[in-house]
C-alpha cells in the first residue's frame, strides 16, 4: 500500500469514528420542523475538504487518478440496501417524499454497479460510464434535497428526523458523501480517457483485403 493509501485508509476510518461518535452525541439530531443545517453541513464538509485538496495538490490528484475505476464502482454496490429505505417507509418511519426515490434509486445503481464495473469502466464506453456516474449523484443529491425538505414539504406526522439519528445518520454523515466522492473521482479518469478507443477502419480492411 502506498503511502497515500495508507493515509486515506485512516481518514476513512477517522472520519467514519468521528461520524459515528457525533451521531451518537447526537450532534445531527434536528427538530422536524427545522431544516437540518448540521447533518448538510456534514455531507458538505468532506466533498469541499476532497476538492481542495484534489486542486491542490498535484501528488494527491495523481494518486486519486490512478485509482481503478472499475473497483470505485463496484463500491457502488452496497447501495442494494436502499431497500431498507423501503421497508421503514412501509412501517411508517420514514416519509414516502423520502424514502421512495432514495430506495429505489439507491436500488437501481446498487444492482447496476457490477454490470457497470465490469462492462463500462473503459474507454470503449466512456460516455455511457460518465452518465451512470451522474445518475448515482443524482440519486444521492435528489435523496440529500428531499430528507432536507420532507418537514416541509409534507403535512404526514411521519418525518425525516430518523435519519439524523443513530443509526439512519450514518447513511447521510458517512455513506452519502463518500459514494458522491467516489462518483467525482470515477468521472475525472473517465473524462482522461479518449472518446474512441477503437480506430476507424482502413480502406483496404473495410474492402476485406
């Protein structure tokens, strides 16, 4: 493991102790009828802390660029469990605002990641990588939007104060800004690739000679 590796595998693991730890405290516990500034603040703080470091240093960029893609993708992949956004939506706990486009988009790029990993983390489907890539930030932005809203934007005594509680505030604190970083970082090595990597045919090959 290089050293900047064994570095950004005890920022994980400090971050995701110091999620853990606040939300425990209850640091992100909001009122219902208040926007949750402290869990936003949250998601917001390590995307910002990764993009300036990202432009900052040159090293660092070099080492996130290297990286492979096919694996950050496949990271993807827990995202399966937003079925569990619809299983507290059954029972109640959560709002349908919220958890139905959270779970079942969570559902559609957990189910589609190993088909991506393995399929389109390439050059010959550049396009169709860098589009799924966008459609797992729109799902967690949509997701991010709605829980921030659902006090709101429904009048139902069921609200999105579960998830700035243990343990719903990890998805949000922990898991959401770190698969929009993976999603950052698979869209800055696809956008390195060429547009075709194939070339075109030569004359005497279309002629079959």
């Amino acid at each position: 493991m290089t050293t900047y590796g064994k570095l950004m595998f005890a920022l994980i693991s400090a971050w995701f102790a110091l999620a853990f730890a606040a939300s425990a405290l209850g640091v992100f516990h909001t009122d219902p009828n208040q926007p949750p500034l402290p869990l936003l603040l949250a998601v917001l703080t390590p995307i910002i802390l990764f993009v300036v470091w990202y432009f900052a240093s040159k090293s660092f960029r070099e080492f996130i660029l290297s990286l492979n893609p096919a694996t950050l993708t496949l990271v993807q992949s827990w995202r399966i469990a937003g079925f569990v956004f619809l299983a507290l939506y059954t029972y109640h706990i959560l709002p349908g605002i919220l958890a139905l486009p959270a779970g079942w988009g969570d559902i559609f790029i957990g189910t589609t990641a190993l088909f991506v990993a393995t399929k389109w983390a390439n050059p010959d489907h550049r396009t169709s990588f860098i589009v799924w890539q966008f459609l797992g930030i729109a799902d967690l932005v949509a997701a991010i939007a709605m829980g921030a809203g659902a006090g709101f934007l429904t009048t139902q005594a069921v609200t999105g104060e579960p998830m700035t509680l243990l343990p719903l505030s990890l998805i949000p604190v922990f898991a959401v800004p770190f698969c929009l970083i993976l999603h950052f970082i698979s869209i800055a090595q696809a956008r390195r690739w060429p547009r075709e990597s194939r070339m075109p045919a030569t004359s005497s090959q279309s002629l079959g000679v």
